[in-house]
C-alpha cells in the first residue's frame, strides 16, 4: 500500500464497498466511480473525511474531489479494489442517459494522458517561446530534441487513445495499442506522408468530402486520411474491436485462443476502421468545424460569450470534459482552436474574485485558503477555489460566471486562437504565440487576461458582502466572544467560572500548545474536523486525555480515536502527513474497544525520524463533536504543558 492508504480504505468503505464500484478512473483532482448504487454511498461522511474536499454526481459517475494528490489516493484505492493502474473493474451495463455515457467514455479515455499531455505541450509551448525570442533557431538540433519530446504524444496520439480506449471498452490493452500503431503507419498514411504519391481518383468530388483514393483494399477504396494525431477514428475502432474479442473469444477454442482471438480481431478491425470508420469519424470531424465556424460566423463575440459564462458551470458538474475531443479535434484539423478557447478567461476570472475576497473578507480562515487559491488558480486549477470557496458563497461564484463571460466575449470577438495542445493557466501562453512569430494573438491574450480579473476583481469588491459573518464563519466556526472571555479569565481555565461538574480534557503530550487556528493542515486549522488545540510534542509518547474507550486506531499508529466516558470524542493526530510513513516509528499500546485510564500510555513515536523523514510533529487534540457542547475552551497559545495537565474545559 501507499501513502495514503487509510484515506482509500474509508473511501472505499464510504462508497458502498468494493463489491459496489464497477469503474474507477481519475483526474487532475478527483476520483471518478462508477457505481453500482449510487443510494448507498454515504455522501456526507465522504465529504466531512479528511482529505476529501467534497463529493459530486455527474455524467454517470460519483465523484470524490481529493486534491492535486489524486494520483497516489488513487493507486491506493486501486490496491484495496485488487487491481493494479491501468486496470478497472469489470463495468455493467448500466441503463441511464447518452449523455452521461457520453461523458463517462469520454473521461475514462482522456483522462489518464491529461497530465503528460499538458507537459508535452507546455514542452512545446516553451520550444517555441524561446525560438521567438532569438535564443536559440528552429533548425537546430536541441530545437528539434525538445520538439520530439513535447510532439511525440501529438503526432502519434492515437497509440495513447488505442490503449486507453481499449480499457475503457474492457478490450485487451495491447490490442488497443495495436490498432492505434497500426492507424499511424506509414503504408496507410502514403497519400499524406508521400510527397510524391498520386492518387488513384477522388471519389465524393465536388462536395465537401471530395477525397483522393492512393490505394485500395482487394478492390474497394481506401480514403486517404492522416490518422495521426486523430481521436475519433482509433475510439470507433477500438469500440469496434471490442466487439469482436468478445465474438471470437466466444466461439474460438481456448486451447488457441491465445493468440487467434488477437490476430482474428486485428484482421477485422484495420480493414473496416480504414475503410469505414475512419473516413467517417473525419467526415463527422469536418461537419462539427463547419457547425462551429457557422456559429462564430453568426456572432464570434456571442459564442465566445457564451463559452465563457457556462464553463465553470460544466467544470462543476464534470461536464467539461466532454468537450475536450472539440478542443483537439479543431487543433488537429484547422491548426488552431478558437472555438472553445474563451473558457481560458474563466480560470483567470476565478482566481481575480479570489483574490477581492482575500481584502473583503474578516474571516481569517478564509483569508488564509484565499491566496493558495488565487495561486491554484493562476496556474489553472480552479476547482480548490470554487469548492472551497466560490460554492459556499454563492453569489462570488456568479460573479466569477459573469466576468468569465465578459472575458469570453472579448476573446471570441478578436479571433483569440490556441496553436498548440496543452498547457494549463499561464503555462498556456506560449501555446498561444503565433506561429508566423507574431505577437498579435499573445496581446489579445493578456488583453482578455486583464479584463477578466479586472471585471471579477471589481464585481467581487462592489457587490459581495459577507452575509454569514454574523452566523458563523464558512471556513470554521470560532469560540464566541462569551466563550472568549471565559478563556481569558484564566490560562488553564482554573478560574473561568464555568459551572461545577465541567468537563475536563488533559493534555496527552508534554511540550508547547499551539492555536488549531496556525496548523499547517487546512483539514484541522478550519475546524471542520472539530475544536480543540495542538501541542508541539518535546517527547515521543501519548498518553490517554481521559477516561474512555479506544474508538479509532489508524494502521500506521499515528492517529488515535476515543470516546470519553460521558460521551466526548476525541481524536489525537500525532505530525502532519504522518501518515505517509506507513507506521515506520510508531508503536501503538492500545486497541481499537479497549478501555483506557487516563495517563494510560497509547504510543510511542519517534520524533527524530518524523523529523528527518521532513514532517511536522504538531499535534493536533480534537472534540470531534464539539457541536454537541455549548463551550470548548483549549488553553492559551504558546503554553507550557506537561502530560496530564489540563488542556481543554467544557
């Protein structure tokens, strides 16, 4: 198992088990399942996990949004379901709407070649950008190295389509890969990679789909097409090929199985997808390009207007990628896309409202989650900013949807274009760079940049007011003024008048206490996994706060669960990210039901290796259900404590 191992385990658990998940793929950040029964999924447990931002239900899939440390979450994840990357479980039908299976399919095959794709063309991006300035020329041989590097996923895309298609549609992998090789080899390619070639006639002339014929297959013509770099085609054939594993596999004896079911499948599917398929995925390709010029041909500034208002609207509901294979198929097909180019004044929107909400706001917490956000932003990843942020507001997110719009409006109305795949926030600029070498669509760029956070900065700044100050704060409840006082009266509570029979909570640890408030961890220093305080560790053990019983007891001992006698719960973390040293310098002396005293050592841990291994020792001592008492006064900040000393009073 990985670093995140107790996180996937209740994950898993909170899903409805693993008996429960059908599919599993993800993205930048978050974990995308496919459910059998979405009923019996426990949302609100998922979403009050730590480590969970919140949970989403869209386009068929149940979407748990984790952060940008998806990836190892979901190689966790996958350990517990049995499979290794690159595997899913068998999917059943399921009835539901096109959509939705359209966006499911469309997911789980671009998804996993999402990151490499925006490294390879911020490669190229970058290749280009420092070509322009005069650095270096293009006809140089560590200009074309790079460029290999950034093209090589472009050229040959549908090889990385054909395998992720064929685990999409439960076909072998390899045979996946095949296919997409075989679409891109240089024999079928002859009418576009041959110079001299001529063809043997047009059929289709004097229409929009006029085609020359350079060979044919026993007879029948083969469409000149350039599959390199193409999408639809290698889906269809892989969707295609899917079918007839299974027809073969069916009927072909197992005792050759093994290596007839491939050939029979490849045999079928080449000659079909290059005759049939292929020719129609591109003429669908070139009637989608004509569709979308039309409309911009209608009112460019009202296309790109309207991009621009609705993307964050789809990006909540996972519906934006549904729209990728647009954004590719223009780039590959017309050299550049500009029809679904506006939502890039959306991201720099998002992070402009973030910020005004940084001066508007008195919420310290919310303070302290704005600037990382503007940050995430910036750089093109938005969704910490409208879940954590934009969402619970409201009005900040419509506000972020109109200057979005504004900005895509500005962008469709002066032609803004990207040349190249990939990149993500200001990483996409050089892609934007023209290719001639002329700075006219860079300027447009910043130009639409300046606007779009102009507008959100100044919209956010006129109109939002924080209408929920008065009744609680967004990002973590704080002790009322009352119950300030009452701290304030006495550092250990001693003399805090509080009523005879208070509930009292002793410190675990020996060292110095810290304000929950200054822990680096967001999931503690909101309060969202409940109030108490944090303490600075000078000795590697924990002991028992109280009487109780042992409720919780993370595998890698670095965290510990209990229930007090008169019902408070409890929950002492020891280091943040402890977790991912998978319970290297823990030992635990308790179990999960037994019944501990208070001053009962539970753990001993190394705090040299904890500290070398580059992870804080800050304690946090938690009342999971503070809500449930009227008052929870931890001690002063900074305070010496010894173990078994009062920590908390209720």
């Amino acid at each position: 198992m990985g670093k995140y191992q107790a996180l996937a385990r209740e994950i898993v658990k909170n899903v409805g088990g693993k008996d429960n998940v059908s599919g599993l793929v993800h993205c930048i950040t978050r974990l995308r399942f496919t459910l059998r029964d979405e009923g019996i999924a426990k949302d609100q447990a998922l979403k009050d996990m730590e480590g969970v931002v919140t949970v989403m239900k869209s386009g068929g899939q149940y979407q748990v949004v984790i952060g940008n440390h998806v990836p190892e979450v979901f190689e966790d994840v996958m350990e517990i379901l049995d499979l290794k990357t690159g595997e899913t479980p068998t999917e059943e039908k399921k009835p539901g709407k096109l959509l939705d299976r359209a966006i499911d399919i469309v997911s789980g095959i671009f998804q996993p070649i999402l990151g490499i794709m925006a490294a390879c063309g911020m490669l190229k991006g970058l290749n280009t950008l420092l070509v322009t300035i005069g650095l270096y020329s293009a006809d140089c041989g560590g200009y074309l190295i790079i460029n290999a590097a950034g093209d090589a996923l472009f050229t040959f895309l549908p090889l990385f389509l054909g395998y992720t298609a064929a685990k999409k549609f439960n076909l072998k992998p390899m045979i996946g890969l095949a296919i997409g090789a075989a679409m891109c080899y240089p024999g079928i390619q002859a009418g576009t990679l041959s110079t001299g070639a001529k063809p043997l006639y047009y059929i289709l002339s004097e229409t929009m789909f006029s085609s020359p014929v350079y060979i044919d297959f026993f007879g029948i013509p083969v469409i000149s097409v350039d599959y390199t770099g193409t999408v639809i085609p290698v889906i269809l054939a892989v969707w295609f090929a899917s079918k007839c594993e299974k027809i073969f596999s069916k009927y072909i004896p197992d005792l050759v199985k093994f290596f007839f079911v491939p050939m029979l499948t490849l045999l079928i599917t080449l000659p079909v997808s290059v005759i049939f398929l292929g020719p129609a995925a591109t003429f669908g390709s070139a009637l989608i390009s004509e569709f979308t010029l039309a409309i911009r041909s209608f009112s460019p500034m009202l296309a790109g207007g309207i991009v621009g208002l609705t993307w964050q609207v789809l990006v909540i509901f996972g519906m934006h990628w549904g729209f990728i294979p647009v954004y590719i198929n223009n780039v590959m097909t017309l050299g550049y896309d500009n029809v679904m180019m506006p939502f890039f004044a959306c991201t720099f929107a998002t992070s402009a409202v973030v910020f005004a909400i940084f001066f508007k706001t008195k919420d310290k917490k919310l303070k302290e989650m704005a600037i990382p956000n503007f940050i995430s932003g910036i750089f093109g990843v938005t969704e910490p900013a409208i879940y954590g942020i934009l969402l619970p507001l409201k009005k900040p997110f419509i506000i972020s949807c109109i200057a979005g719009g504004i900005g895509g409006a500005f962008y469709g109305h002066f032609n803004f274009r990207k040349f190249i795949l990939g990149g993500m926030g200001i990483f996409e600029l050089p892609n934007m760079m023209n290719p001639d070498g002329t700075m006219g669509n860079i300027l447009v760029a910043f130009a639409g940049i300046g606007i779009s956070m102009i507008v959100g900065f100044l919209l956010t700044m006129i109109f939002y007011k924080e209408e929920t100050e008065d009744s609680g704060k967004a990002a973590g409840a704080e002790i009322s003024e009352e119950d300030n006082e009452v701290g304030k009266a006495g550092g250990h509570g001693k003399e805090s008048g509080l009523a005879a029979g208070e509930v009292k909570i002793y410190s675990p640890l020996k060292g110095k206490t810290v304000k929950l408030e200054h822990v680096e961890d967001e999931a503690f220093s909101s309060g969202l996994l409940g109030k108490g305080v944090a303490i600075m560790p000078e000795e590697g053990v924990l002991y028992a706060p109280a009487e109780g019983t042992i409720s919780a007891l993370f595998p890698t001992g670095h965290a510990i669960g209990m229930v007090m006698d008169n019902g408070v719960e409890l929950l002492m973390h020891v280091g943040m990210d402890t977790v991912q040293l998978e319970g290297k310098g823990f030992k635990a002396f308790t179990a999960v039901g037994e019944k501990v005293k208070k001053g009962q050592k539970l753990l001993e841990f190394d705090r040299e290796l904890i500290r070398e291994a580059g992870y804080s020792l800050v304690t946090p001592v938690l009342i999971v259900n503070a809500p449930d008492h009227a008052a929870v006064v931890p001690v002063e900040e900074a305070i010496q404590v010894q173990a078994g000393e009062e920590l908390i009073v209720m």
